[in-house]
C-alpha cells in the first residue's frame, strides 16, 4: 500500500523530496491516520448552484456536455485506487484541474481528495478521453469538408481544406538524457503540438510531444497527414483543392504555402500572400481559444521516469513474458529501472559519474543505445511526452466538443511564432510551385484590388 501511495505522489506536480520519506513508511495497525482538513461536499452543495454561465467558466463544457462525457465513460470506467471517489466527482475534478492554472493542492482540497489522488484520476481520465472520444477529431469529409470550404471561401482563399502551424506547449525542465533538445528558440523548454484546423475552429488531426527545438517543417514530416501526403495524397485532399500553412512548411501540390518575401515580390504575388495569411489566421486562433479554454496546457509540469517504468511494465514484453534468451539483456536510458530478473535491463549510471570505468560504461552504453533513435518509428513519441501528448490530445478532443456548438472563449494573443531566418523556408517542390503560380494567376480569388 504504502508503494502505491509513494507512485502515486511523484505524480503530483508540487510534492517536495522532504513528504516521500511520509509516505514510505507503515502505518501500525493501531495508528490513527491524521485527518487533514478540506472541503467537504463541494460537488453535492456548490456545483448545483452555479449558473449555466458559472458553470461552464468554471468546467469549460456545459453542463449538458459533462453529461455526455460521463455518459460515454461511464461503462468503461475503472477505479484503478479503488478509492470511493464518484465518476462524476473525478470528471469535474479533472476538468477544473484542466482548466486552470490552480495548484494540485489547491484542487485537491477544493474535491476533497489527495494531491496523489486527483494526479492520477488525471491521467486516467485523459487516457479514457483519448480511447472513447477520439472521434471527435476526424479529418473533414462530406458534409464537414463543404462547410470547411465555404468557410475559407468566405475569407478569400478557396479551395481549402484546412490549415496547419505548430505552436509550444510549455513544459518544466524535462529530467532525460537531452534536456537541451527540449529548449525551444524562445529559451523555455517545451514540445511540439502540430494542429490541422478547418475553418469552424474544429482540430481535424494533430501531432504532439516532438521536442521544442525542432521546426515546424521537421514535425509536419512526422505527422500522419505529412505520412499520407507522401503516399497517397488523394485519399485526404481532393483533387484541386489543398491544405495552407505558413513559410515553414514544404510547398507540395497539396499544401499551399506563401511566397518567400525577398523584397522583390510583385504586387500579384503579394495579394497571395495576403489572402493565404488572412484565411491561415483561423489555426492561431484556434491555438489561442485551446489555451485560454485549458490553462493547463499553458505549462505542463510533468515528470518522466514514473511513466517510462509504468510503460515497460505494461508492454508485451512483461505481460506476454517474451524476455531475451540468457545471456542477453536490454538497453534502455535513466528513465528505467536497472533489472536482472524477470527481464534483463541494463540503464547508464546516474550523475555525477565518479571513476573511469563508470564513464567508460556510460559511454558505450550510449553509442549502443542511440540505435533507437535511427528507427524509432513515426508513431512512437518520446517515452517522457507521452503523459504530456495525453493530457494535451484530451484538451483538443474537449475543444473539439465545444467548438461543435460554437461554445468558444476568447483567444489568448502570443507573440506570432515565425521561425529563424535560417530556417524560414520549408521547401519547395516543382510541382507544388507551379500549382502556387496557377492559383496567384486566377483573378478575383488572390489578386488585390486595383491589380491586374
């Protein structure tokens, strides 16, 4: 019991190193637990005397779409604590945590539960959401891709589907072998959230948990879409039509980026550009309404090695027992445990390294297993983002069910996120600039006013 409680309080975002040694040891059966103080029945007599308005600036979803999310997870919901907490007591707890910035503490005893509590009903209800919600993020077909194409029809640029951009989930100082690899271009560490938009605000796909310092154009490569696009393009964009993004992006027959402004565009170019960037505008917006609707997502404070172990327990290796022949062992990074039995698993030396054979170790060892960095496919985020990528898919699926009843706030306004100079283009293919040439050419669509 008392291992399940010290798993569970690394979780939490505020516990300080001084509790565990609390939490460790065993209570005596005639010990009395100390009762800390918090609020009691903050659900059963407060929450009902919110107002339709109250509530849903509180929760961010109405009260009749808590409903349905408690509807949907209802059959499928496990108590893994086996706590007595109540399905609708965890779901609003974790959409207030979602939506503000209030500490776990803070939270906790607001629902009057454990800060270790309420971390792990999170993560739960994020992984549920993810599995029974995710339709709610779906590529736009029929009826959806017509409404989106009226839409940007509407803001001058035609024939489009949806628009791309990345944004920076801000993260705390990530505890894996390369921090630095998380240090964006802005000096905070964070990852990478690639969002497809259509022009109702709705998040048609999205990528998220590649490192902050990796650009736009690097991300979009590894995404689904930018998969698809190299295959079998036809089978997400239409013929004639395509999708817009900004410099950073690769021009493909499919995806619509602007011109390059060297200083000698002329004016037909300009109004482009122009046009693109003003029907592009609705991806920023939709990045700005997600992290005002959850604050959350303005800092993720998450902690790595918890997970990686929880992942390997739960990976077929442990529970199909396929573990390597004798004499055989594993590597992995310092976010593992080192193991001899069942499952040989052999993990560096923790810093400070002390004494040359222990460096010398360290060394092979990572040569051995950047290995896995070369194949590590697509679909596999790094082992720290995966409870980021969970928290952050979760709060897209939410904004999605919002934003399917125009129930939007207003956005947050950012500093506008253009790459370095160095790396402005994403590049260009033949094909991709002769259809860009073809659609500056058509007037009245890209073509400013007074122009000919």
């Amino acid at each position: 019991m008392a291992d399940h409680v010290a798993f569970d309080c690394f979780i939490a975002d505020e516990l300080e190193a001084i509790e565990i040694p609390f939490f460790l040891h065993e209570i005596e059966p005639n010990e009395k637990r100390r009762m800390v103080p918090k609020i009691v029945n903050f659900v059963e007599d407060v929450v009902p005397l919110y107002s339709p308005s109250e509530f849903r600036g509180h929760f961010r979803l109405s009260k009749e779409q808590v409903e349905d999310v408690i509807t949907t997870l209802g059959p499928v919901y496990m108590n893994l604590q086996q706590t007595k907490l109540p399905l609708t007591n965890s779901v609003l707890a974790c959409l207030w945590t979602l939506a503000n910035q209030e500490s776990y503490r803070g939270v906790a005893d607001r629902f009057n539960i454990s800060k270790s509590t309420l971390a792990k009903h999170l993560h739960d209800f994020c992984s549920y959401v993810n599995t029974y919600m995710a339709h709610h993020i779906s590529w736009p077909r029929g009826q959806r891709l017509e409404m989106s194409k009226l839409g940007f029809d509407a803001a001058g640029f035609p024939n489009t589907i949806c628009a791309v951009d990345g944004c920076h989930i801000a993260i705390l100082r990530p505890h894996c072998d390369n921090p630095i690899a998380y240090m964006n271009r802005k000096q905070f560490y964070s990852v990478n959230l690639t969002g497809f938009c259509d022009s109702q605000l709705h998040f048609c796909h999205i990528s998220v948990g590649h490192p902050g310092s990796w650009h736009d154009a690097r991300a979009f490569r590894f995404t689904e879409v930018g998969r698809v696009l190299d295959e079998d393009p036809h089978s997400l964009v239409p013929q004639g039509m395509h999708i817009i993004g900004d410099s950073a992006y690769p021009l493909l027959p499919q995806l619509m980026k602007p011109y390059r402004d060297n200083g000698h565009l002329s004016a037909r170019q300009r109004g482009f550009n122009r046009k693109l960037n003003a029907a592009r505008v609705v991806i920023e917006h939709a990045f700005g309404i997600l992290k005002s609707k959850f604050r959350r997502l303005q800092c993720l404070h998450m902690r790595r090695s918890v997970y990686d172990a929880r992942i390997l327990k739960n990976s077929p290796i442990y529970t199909r027992e396929t573990y390597p022949p004798p004499g055989y062992f594993l590597l992995a990074d310092g976010g593992y445990p080192c193991l001899q039995e069942p499952l040989a698993l052999i993990t560096p030396y923790k810093r400070p390294v002390r004494g040359m054979a222990k460096q010398r170790f360290n060394y092979h060892h990572s040569k051995g297993h950047t290995i896995i960095e070369t194949i590590k496919p697509t679909s596999v985020l790094y082992p720290f983002a995966l409870p980021c990528a969970q928290v952050v898919t979760a709060c897209v699926i939410l904004h999605n069910i919002c934003a399917g009843v125009k129930d939007v706030l207003e956005e947050v306004v950012e500093e506008e996120d253009n790459q370095p100079l160095v790396e402005l283009d994403g590049g260009e293919s033949q094909s991709g600039a002769a259809w860009r040439a073809g659609c500056a050419d058509q007037r009245g669509v890209c073509t400013p006013q007074g122009t000919s």
